[in-house]
C-alpha cells in the first residue's frame, strides 16, 4: 500500500510541476530565448516538481516487490 501512496504522490508532483512548466512557456511568444526560459524556470521551485515526482514514480516502481 506504501508503494501506491508514493506512486500517487510522485504522479501528482510530476502532474502540478508539468502544468507549471506548460504554463510558463507562454512566455516563448513574448520573446524570451529558450536560453533565458529554461534560466527562469531554474529558478522557479515550482517547476521542480516534474522531476521530483518522476524521481518518486520511478522509485515506487522499480522498488515494488515482484511476486511472479
């Protein structure tokens, strides 16, 4: 049960952190450089959600007991 209660988690991180980051590349059309976007979201706390919550999928997944 430990393991889908961190697989959720980890998806709903990596869920809020993908839309963040979606929604911060309205920025592009203004005329801000690939370059100076991927600056600002470096600084950005919320967009490390996508590969925290990558990071708890993965580990949920791979660590996950094999009963075959």
């Amino acid at each position: 049960m430990g393991y889908v209660f961190l697989f959720l988690i980890g998806f709903g991180l990596a869920v809020a952190g993908g839309v963040t980051t979606i929604a911060y590349m309205n920025f592009i059309p203004a005329g801000i450089s690939w370059t100076n976007f991927f600056i600002f979201i470096s600084g950005r706390p919320e967009c490390y959600f996508l590969p925290v919550g990558f990071l708890l999928m993965a580990i949920a997944l791979f660590q996950y007991p094999n009963n075959t």
